[in-house]
C-alpha cells in the first residue's frame, strides 16, 4: 500500500484521504476544476498501489510525488490542467498510463504538458552522458534533437517548465532517504540545471531551496558547518532582529507609511557563496542579519528607504535601485545595509506588496492561467518574447555543464530560430528561415496560398530572413498558388528542404502541358542568358534520365529537376564536342606523349607543353565553367577561348597546330571579367540601385555604359564585372532581376580578337 507523508490527511492503511485533501486544499486555494483533479488523484494512487507490490528499490513514491508536485503548483496559483498534469506525470513517465489515455480521460491540453515534461528529461539524459568518456554519434545526435524539442515545448507554454521545476524540487526534498550516489546525481542536476532556470523564472523562494538541498548534497560538510553556526547564534539574532522590526515599524507608522516589516531568512547557500567569493569568515557576513519591508506603492518605498537612512548610518557602495533597473528576470526591489544597533551591520529590503508578489511568484505572476484564452493576442506576445528571452538566456547558461553540453549549446542556439504566429505560438525554423518556410512550416495550403507577409506588423519581403522573436503573419489569397522561383536557391526565397518539397509536389500535381511550357521558358532563358543557347538538348534529357526533351522540361517544370543541372550538363556536353570535332576535323593537331597535366599559376591546366604563361582572350571572356580551348601565340604565352568563340573557330582552321586542348584548374582563386547587358524600364536611381547591388555583392565592375530610349523609356545598360563561375553570374543575374522596373540581365559575347 502507497504511504505518503505524515502532514497529508490520511486513511487508516497508511494511504492518501484523497476527499480529505481535495478539501483542505480547496479551503486554501482556489480549484476551478475540483472533480477532474480528484479523479487524476484516484487514478494515480490505483495505478501506484498495484506497482508498489514488484518494487524492490528505492525510488520516489509516486502518488506523493504528485501531491508534492500539485502543491508547488497550487502555490504558484496555477490552472487545474498544470495540477492534474502534474498529479499524472510519475504514472506516465513510468509507463502505466499512455497519454492516449491521459488525453482521453482528462483532455488533450494536459496530454500535451506531460508530453513536453517528458521532453524536458532529454537535459538529464545530457547530463548522465556528459559523465562518460565515450558518446555514440547517434545518441548525440538524439540528444541534441530531444534538446530542440524541448526548448520548442517549453517556449510554447510556461507551464512546461513550471511543471518540470515542481518535479525536480519534489525529487530533491525526497532523496533524503536514498542512496549516496542517487543524491549526489539529483542534486548535481538540479544544482547546474533547474535552480538556475527557477532564477530566470524569477521564483525566488524555489531557487533558494533547490540551491540549499543541492548543496546540501554535493558539499555536506560545508553545509553542516555553516548551519551549526547559524544554529549556535540564532536565539541571539531572533532577538536582535525582532527589536530591529519593532524599531522600523514604529518610525514608518509615525511617519504614515502603512508596512509590513519581518526578519528575513539568509540561506546556507548564498552565505557559503560569499564567504568563498569574497574570503571572509562567517562572522563577517553581515547580511545574516536581515529584514524586509513591504508597503503599498513604489513612492513609499523610497520615502522608507529615507527614514531608514536616517536610523541608522548606510554603508557606501551597499546600496542598490532594482525598482529604477529591474534585474533581468523582472526582480525589483531596494537593497540597503546599514549599521545598525550595537554596531552591528544589518541588510534591508524594501519593495511593495506586488513587487514582493513578482519575486515570489515570477513569470507566473504575469501569466495567469485561470479562466484564459491562452491563445488571446491581447495578453500572449509580450509575455512570450520576455519568456522566449528567459529560456534561451537560461539555456546559455547550460554552458556551465561538462563539455557535452558545450557542444549542445553550440548545436542547438544557431541551429534553429524560434518565431512566433499571430496567437503566440512557436514555430521553429532552421537559420535563414524565409517566410514561405514559415508559412509551409504552419501548414501546406498557408504556404500555396502565400502571397505576402507581416513580420512584427511591418510589410516585409518573402526573400527576408527571419530572426528569432519575430512574430511572423501569413498574408494568403485563395487564388495565390507557388511561383516556380521559390524553387531556385539562387534566388533565397526558401531555405527549408521540407518547404521546397512541398513547393515541387504542388507544381508536379499541376497539368504536365503547363510544367512543359514553364519548364522550357526557364531552360531556355537561363541557356540564353548565359549564352549557351545554340547547344542540342536531346542528349541532355538522356543523362537526365527522362524519355525526352519535353519530359525534361515537364521535370523543371515541376520541380523535379533544377536548371542548374541542365547548365552543367550542356556544360559537360559542349567539352565532348569540342574534343570529338578536334580528332575529326584537326588530324594535324599533335597530341601529347603524356596525359599528364601541369598547372599554371592562375589554375589553368595546359596538357602537354609544360608551364606556359596564360591570359585569358578578351574576345570571348571565358570563365570556370565554359568549356575552353588555348591558342599559342607568338611570344605571349596561351590565350584561353571559350570553345564557341568565332574567333578561335577561324584559328582552328587557318593555324590547327597552335590549338590545344586546356581545362579549367580544380582550385580557381580569381575573378574573371564577363560582359552582361541589362535592359529595363527606365526610372528614377536605376544605375544606383544596380551599383548598390553588386557593391553589396562585392562585384567588381570594370566598365558601364547606358543608354536610353526616351520614346520607349528604357533603359540599356551594358556592364563588364567580374565573376568567380557560371554559378555566381548566375546568382548575380537572378539578383538584377528581382530589382524594380529591370526586365532581364544576360550575358553577351565579346567582340573579335
């Protein structure tokens, strides 16, 4: 039979009086939902009493744990669904109670907070292997993603990690009677993880706690120490201190504050603490000695703080405004020290009631559950940022663990980006996250009906990036549909894959007659753009491993198959041609004895004549990525054609010997010069926003010329920049484009030799 402590109401056999204490807690606390919470009570202690025969170790009793659990909870003023949560957790955790059934019986909502409790256990799982000298890559692996997952459930909803905080300090107060090492383990835990977070929670009465039994766990002998010490003089101190209120309230009452004046506990902690930090002994601790004053409004607390001051002298550099700079978890208050009677030096608090309330209680204080929409936009957002920014600060401080966690750490915080919806939910992105992958991320038709969106109510961009904290809003439109641009990464619409396969599988759903048609205007454009136009395509769609041509089309029309893979292969294709038509039509051509291959210093391999000097012709600007063809001059080294210039063409005919065959180095180090064209409508800082473009690019230009038509009011502008490949050309054109009034940007040939 499960037995729980002596201070709950009990049944002759040792058992829990669950009608008992459902009564004594509704005399003290207000239950807004008192049935469910008795039938949660019952379960637990039916599915723990037919559990408690087989075991044989020592381990937390549930049903207590529970009830611990629902009192820290109900201390906190939480809602009935966190107390019935935290009544079931141990069943759940423990296996006997699934949370289909959780859901079923109790409700969906306290379903998904057990769900994201146990979550939450993915930081002891951390902990235990940090200890271990070897981590399976796949268990990391696991690790990290449990980690995301649960900083996702607890950004979600507060009460997650109110929950787990109940848990871990429930655990902490019942390990008295275990095992030395079982101690040490919870209390190391709860030391380096939860007080920590009950400190960003801004929960002081918890932090101090769990800092006082953790240490009293992993230094024992220090804490003995120091608690006989304050033991040896606490009649002595009680007196003092009970003659300091009497003194402090009398002068605020004559002066006509209304108070609350109380000694204040010191905590074996915080005095161990500052006796390291600083190296004094105990008796040099003053603010063992300490009182706090409570009054109504912020000016009473200043007014106090001047009638204090003038009791008793204050200590310089002791004096601290927390009302006038809150600390980061929301704490505010006044802090002095003074030197009291007899000399001795005393530490005192000053604060209102709701301030005390706020130090008391924390986020919960600001997040009442009770009788809430807890999706309402008018109470949600602001609270969830300052509660977004309490968890990751906390989750920094993680840091502070083995070397594991370091690595979590640096895993984690820049491998996701957490936004908010509209109702103040969380989504969580990967970095570079666009809206689109926001909007795909809610749901399916969100993204296909996109058409634009809000981020912190400002119109923004879908190509913007979103940062963490954002709140993002999805502008929709039943006739929207995906443009087939989101699918190109060059043009950084989408950076998500799940977003881009879920862009594919609705164009591949589309009519294959459309996905032909919008396919090979996209071929074609970048061919042509590039100046690869007049190269065959049958054989391309071979390699794709399509039927034909118009299959291939149909592909890039879906999505199934991106233009850049078409680009490389008519790339590889043309470097056939050119070597087939060599053997053909250039039998004088000399082939090298050797195949080996010796590079130049500008990366360009020449086979078969050794470390010539190469210059790159200027007739045809080649670049990496153009099949190639080298001419040696005379006295000036090899010049590099692209294959299809006119000029070498005339070369291979009239001077066949002086043509070799050369390749592109592996290693290109250096920018190559290419001449575009850019026709657009004319406006208004047309040449200053393409100059802020590729300055922001940083692409090099080395000439510009425009020209206009004033009867068509266009614009043409001819550019020489330099690029590094067809790919970044490629990206750079994709970027011209997307600019106001621009129709197209392509690349040109060059002029003759």
């Amino acid at each position: 039979m499960v037995k729980v402590r002596d201070d709950h109401p009990l049944l002759h056999d040792g058992s829990l009086d669950v009608d008992r204490w459902m009564e004594c807690t509704q005399q003290s606390q207000d239950v807004n939902d008192p049935e469910t919470l008795r039938r949660a009570l019952l379960a637990a202690k039916e599915l723990s009493d037919e559990a408690i025969a087989n075991r044989t170790y020592w381990s937390i009793d549930s049903v207590q744990m529970g009830i611990e659990m629902a009192q820290i909870l109900l201390d906190l003023r939480l809602d009935t669904d966190s107390i019935v949560a935290a009544v079931l957790y141990r069943a759940v955790r423990e296996g006997r109670m699934p949370l289909t059934r959780v859901a079923k019986d109790f409700g969906e909502p306290v379903a998904k907070l057990i769900e994201g409790v146990l979550r939450m256990a993915a930081i002891s799982a951390i902990q235990n292997d940090a200890s271990k000298d070897e981590t399976v890559l796949g268990q990391r692996e696991a690790q990290v993603e449990n980690m995301r997952k649960m900083l996702v459930a607890m950004i979600d909803d507060v009460r997650v990690a109110l929950i787990k905080l109940a848990e871990r300090t429930s655990a902490i107060r019942a390990v008295k009677d275990a095992p030395d090492d079982k101690r040490r383990k919870v209390a190391d835990e709860v030391f380096n993880i939860y007080a920590p977070l009950a400190h960003r929670l801004g929960i002081g009465h918890l932090k101090w706690e769990l800092e006082d039994l953790s240490f009293r766990y992993l230094q024992p002998e220090s804490y003995k120490k120091i608690a006989r010490l304050l033991d040896e003089k606490r009649l002595t101190r009680q007196s003092y201190i009970e003659n300091v209120v009497q003194r402090m309230r009398d002068e605020l009452l004559l002066a006509g504050i209304k108070c609350d004046v109380y000694g204040r506990a010191k905590h074996i902690y915080s005095i161990w603490r500052k006796m390291s930090r600083k190296n004094l002994d105990f008796s040099q601790i003053y603010d063992i000695r300490a009182v706090r004053i409570l009054v109504p409004e912020i000016k009473d607390c200043y007014a106090t703080l001047g009638i204090i001051h003038s009791l008793w002298r204050h200590i310089p550099h002791e004096f601290d405004d927390y009302i006038a700079n809150p600390k980061e978890n929301g704490y505010r208050s006044l802090h002095t020290a003074v030197i009291g009677p007899e000399g001795k030096i005393l530490e005192v608090q000053i604060r209102t009631h709701q301030m005390h309330e706020d130090a008391e209680l924390g986020v919960c204080a600001h997040w009442l559950y009770k009788g809430t929409d807890l999706n309402a936009k008018d109470q949600g957002y602001e609270q969830k940022i300052a509660w977004l920014r309490q968890v990751l600060e906390w989750h920094e401080e993680l840091g502070d663990l083995p070397e594991l966690i370091g690595e979590l750490r640096t895993d984690i915080s820049p491998d996701r980006i957490y936004i908010f919806t509209p109702d103040g939910h969380v989504v969580d992105l990967p970095p570079k996250a666009t809206p689109i992958d926001f909007a795909y991320r809610v749901h399916t038709e969100v993204g296909n009906k996109c058409r634009g969106a809000k981020v912190n109510g400002r119109i923004v961009p879908l190509t913007y990036l979103l940062q963490t904290g954002e709140q993002v809003e999805i502008l929709t439109n039943p006739n929207a549909h995906p443009s087939r641009d989101w699918l190109y990464p060059e043009a950084g619409y989408i950076h998500s894959s799940r977003a881009r396969a879920k862009v594919a599988h609705w164009f591949k759903l589309q009519a294959k007659d459309q996905n032909i048609d919008e396919g090979r205007q996209l071929v074609l454009r970048e061919l042509d753009r590039l100046d690869l136009a007049d190269q065959p395509l049958h054989d391309i769609a071979e390699k794709m491993n399509v039927k034909s041509v118009d299959d291939m089309f149909a592909a890039v029309g879906a999505g199934d198959l991106r233009t850049g893979q078409i680009v490389h292969a008519v790339l590889q294709q043309a470097d056939n041609n050119s070597q087939r038509m060599d053997q053909q039509e250039l039998p004088l051509l000399r082939k090298p004895e050797s195949s080996d291959k010796q590079a130049s210093a500008d990366d360009i391999f020449i086979e078969g004549v050794g470390n010539l000097m190469t210059n790159l012709a200027n007739c045809c600007q080649p670049v990496p990525g153009d099949d190639i063809r080298g001419y040696v001059t005379l006295g000036r080294g090899v010049n590099v054609h692209r294959s299809d210039c006119e000029n070498l063409m005339h070369l291979e005919i009239t001077e066949p010997q002086r043509v070799l065959q050369v390749t592109w180095g592996s290693r290109p180090t250096q920018n190559y010069p290419v001449d575009m064209t850019i026709q657009a409508y004319d406006r208004t800082g047309l040449l200053r926003d393409v100059s802020s473009l590729l300055a922001n690019e940083k692409v090099n230009v080395l000439a510009v010329n425009t020209r206009t038509n004033t009867g068509e009011n266009t614009a043409a502008m001819q550019l020489t920049v330099e690029v590094e490949s067809l790919e970044g050309l490629s990206r750079l054109m994709n970027k011209i484009v997307q600019l106001p009034n621009v129709i197209s940007a392509r690349r040109v040939r060059g002029g003759h030799e």
